[in-house]
C-alpha cells in the first residue's frame, strides 16, 4: 500500500461541520472553492501543449456543464507566475494559482457566470482565466468531488444557491459572478446517508462526464457518413447526436432521482426548494417524526447506457457512393462508439487519498 | 497512436490492441524500420514527431525516473515478467481506460508505469512525489519517491 501523503492541490484543511450539527455535508467540506487572477498582461499562447509547465487556459465559455468544450489555449505556467512577479513589484495583491493547484492530479473548475452553475471535473494542468478552481480537501474521497460536480450542476443545486442568495443576499452588486459563500453552503448529501447512495451519484455522474467526452470524440468522425434505411440515406452523425442526447437524457434523470434521494428531499420539499426557492425544512434540526427521505421509494438499479445503436450491433448497410471505402470508415467509426460504451460503463476511482503527511505517518 | 516498444513486438499482442484501440497501432521497428527501439537515442524524437502518441514499453528502467514527460506523448512502461500477451493486454486495457489517462489531453505528458494492480505516474522526473491509482478500489494516492 502506497504511503500516502499531502496530496499536491489539495487544499486548506480538513472541513467539517458536523460537530456543529450540521445535518449535510456542504461543497465547502469537500472542495476548496478559491478564485485567484489572470496575469494583467498576456502571456504567449499556443493551440497545444509543447512544453511540460504548458496549462490548459480555461474561459468562461470553455466550462460547461460536466465538460470542457470549444477551442482552448496553452501557457507555460512559469511564463505565468513570471509576469505576476513583475506585477508585484508594482504592488498588486492579485494572486495567480499556484503550481500545486494547476498540476493537481484532480479539481473542479466553475464557470464565473452563475445562471446555470457550470461545474466540471478535470485532470489535466488547467489555469481558470477569471473563473474559480475546487480543490479537494485533505482526506475527501474523490467520489464526493463526483458528487459535488452533479450537484452544482443539477437544478436541486441551483435551487438552494439562488435560496441561500435569497435568504443573505450580498451585501454589495459587485463583483459579479459566482458567489463563493452561496456555492460553499449548498449541499451534496444528508449525514448517515448509505454508501450505495453515494456510489450511485458518482456512477452517474462519471457517466455523464464519460458520455460527453465520448461525444466530443465520436460525433465529428460520424461527419459525412450515410446509412441507407429502406431507400433513404441518413446521416450517421445526426443519428448518433440524437443517440447521445437521449443517453444523456436519461442519465440526467436517473442523476436527478438519485441526487434527490441523497440530498434527502421529500416531495413537498423539492417541490417548494426548485419552485419558491425556500430552503427545506430538513435544513434546520430535525422537526418531524420522520425524516423526508425515510419516505422516499427504493430506486431500482442504474441500467447500463447503450451508445451504440441496436443496427450496428450488426454488419451494417452503408449509403452513398465508393461503397467499400465507406464501409472500412464507418468500421472504424462503430469500433470507436464501441471503446466508449465500454468506457462509459466502466467505473470510476473511488478515493483520493489525502491524508496529511504526518498522519499518514502514524497510520 | 499506440507505438509498441520492440521488446513488445509481438503477433498476438498487436492483434489484441488493434481488434480493441481505435486508433493506429505501430510498432517502433514498423514506425521508424532502423531504429534500435528502446536504445535508439532518436526515439523520443520519433515520439515527438507522433503527437499525441502512447509509447508501451516493457523496459521500465531505461524511462521510469530516467525522461521527463513530454506534452507531445505519453509514455507507458510495463513492469511486468510475464511474457503473455493476454496479460500485456489486460494491463494496457486498465490503464488506457483510466480517468486521468482515457483521454490523450489528458495523459500526454505523463511518464506512466503500471503493475498488475496500480499504475503511477509523474510529469518530470526531478518531481518529488508520483501520484499511484489503484484499478480494483480506484485509490488514488500521492506517493514520495
């Protein structure tokens, strides 16, 4: 077994309110949420990495939902902390993110714009350009940073971000953007919950991820390919978008029946937190005689998610011209559907470990 | 691309990853037919003229702690004795479908090795600390040299 230590990026130290009686585990026991600068000067940028200090740069428009979408830039990261340097001399307080946090093995990034949360799980070197960077904090399984990513991105967490503003609204318009303490307070799971529960938001929420990023690489190899259906020639591309779109429909479902069963909502709970934003009752100690959630049916089991169409479980009948060419690509592009179903259904890590130093030494 | 080292040249294990990867599969000797394989001094420009490239080795001690990683490729060693195909295959198979390793964004740069139970891995060999996940649990650790 692998000594563990402090983990690089992971942040501050442990969180937890539980002795407050705190009856939810929140965003911020999980994650450092931090926002820190852009360099006030550009710095040189490249369409891909060609250094090993080269981070991803991360704009507001690139941070979508469970994924990083659209075109992105490279920077050295010294490059970076360079131009800071120089900035200091001049007296700024603005802070870039440091080495330990943009090379951290796992974090999530949030998008500034907070109408939706756009929350997504990377693992590869990112600097957030005026958007915010989650760290896990020590001693929190990387499952929880799944489930906070599926929290913040789902409509129960939207829902208690706008109640928390509502009920403490800022003190001041400015700045804009994601409030920090609001995404901090809102919760992605009830105290005692069961561990399958958890379990099954992070499988689903690694589908989700899992699911986007098969998209992103199948649909543009689809491009141009036609299938004949009695006669007609349909696009493959359009047939496998409107494929993924139902897959991630229903595991956005799923997602939401599991999130709400963790989270502990009862129906007239979630009825009044998604539609007058009141916080629950559940929020406060306990009142009732039974909880909401101990009234909440049993979820039946998460089926797995089926990207390939039944018609190319088979050989398949190709449309258009140059027939045999065709055939090899479209081949190619179903072996690659292939690779990710089996990737999708596969199951995530379960731990970062995170332990500090010296107690990973007396363990 | 997945480049195999000569020391993996083998029938059976080319036939598994091409019936599997979807992408190219190649072998170093294929790739560059006058290379040495793993004492060629030109490999790693052979890699870095392949962007985004996974090379698979068998030989740990010529690049685990020895290169630094490099944002062009991934490097891959495999410690294992056994010679067998299936097995070659199966560790691959774990690593490659990986989180931090299933995309090639995010695992070039990266200097893998992989046992039969763990992978770790590091950027640059002068890093004090590698990083190890462990496939049955899905562990992920941070571990001192």
């Amino acid at each position: 077994m692998p000594l563990a230590v402090d983990i690089g990026g992971a942040a501050g130290p442990p969180l937890t309110s539980e002795g407050l009686g705190d009856r939810f585990i929140r965003i911020a026991e999980v994650l450092q949420v931090m926002r820190k600068h852009p360099p006030s000067q550009g710095v040189p940028t490249a369409p891909d990495a060609e250094q090993s200090d080269d981070c991803m740069i991360l704009h507001q428009q690139n941070i979508q939902s469970y994924r990083i979408e659209g075109e992105v830039a490279w920077a050295s990261h010294s490059e970076i902390l360079r131009v800071f340097d120089e900035w200091k001399g001049q007296g700024t307080h603005n802070r870039p993110y440091l080495h330990s946090e943009v090379f951290a093995p796992v974090k999530v990034v949030l998008a500034e714009w907070d109408d939706p949360i756009r929350a997504a799980l990377v693992w590869g070197p990112v600097y957030p350009w005026q958007n915010k960077l989650g760290l896990l904090r020590p001693g929190q399984p990387l499952w929880r940073a799944y489930a906070s990513v599926a929290v913040l991105n789902s409509k129960y967490g939207q829902a208690y971000y706008r109640a928390f503003l509502k009920s403490n609204p800022p003190k001041a318009t400015k700045p804009h953007g994601l409030k920090a303490a609001a995404v901090n307070q809102i919760p992605i799971a009830r105290r005692g919950h069961a561990p399958a529960e958890l379990d099954r938001v992070a499988e689903l929420a690694h589908q989700m991820m899992a699911l986007h990023e098969a998209a992103e690489e199948c649909l543009p190899r689809l491009r141009g390919m036609l299938r004949r259906v009695n006669g007609y020639s349909l696009s493959f591309e359009q047939l496998y978008r409107d494929s993924f779109e139902k897959q991630f429909q229903a595991v956005q479902r799923r997602l939401d029946d599991e999130l709400r069963r963790l989270l502990g909502l009862g129906e007239t709970e979630e009825q009044e937190l998604l539609e007058l934003l009141r916080l629950p009752k559940s929020e406060s100690l306990q009142t009732e005689m039974f909880e909401p959630w101990d009234m909440l049916p049993p979820l039946p089991p998460t089926p797995p998610v089926r990207i390939l169409l039944d018609e190319d479980r088979s050989p398949v009948e190709v449309g258009g011209e140059d027939v045999n060419g065709k055939q090899a690509e479209i081949r190619e592009a179903l072996k690659l559907l292939r690779y990710w179903e089996e990737i999708v259904n596969s199951r995530p890590p379960r731990e970062l470990e995170t332990r500090a130093v010296s107690e990973a030494a007396t363990a | 691309m997945i480049i195999l080292d000569e020391n993996l040249d083998q029938h059976d294990l080319v036939h598994l990853l091409s019936e599997w990867y979807p992408g190219a599969v190649k072998t170093v000797t294929h790739l560059a037919p006058k290379s040495k394989g793993t004492d060629d001094p030109d490999l790693l420009r052979y890699l870095y003229e392949n962007r985004d490239c996974i090379f698979i080795t068998k030989n740990a001690y010529h690049f685990w702690r020895r290169v630094d990683g490099h944002p062009r490729y991934c490097i891959l060693c495999l410690s294992v004795d056994a010679n067998e195909a299936d097995r070659q295959f199966s560790l691959i198979k774990s690593v490659l479908q990986q989180p931090p390793f299933r995309r090639k964004q995010s695992r070039s740069g990266l200097v893998i090795r992989a046992v039969y139970k763990e992978a770790a891995w590091y950027r640059r060999k002068s890093d004090p600390t590698e990083f190890v996940i462990v496939f049955e649990t899905g562990e992920i650790s941070q571990r001192s040299r």
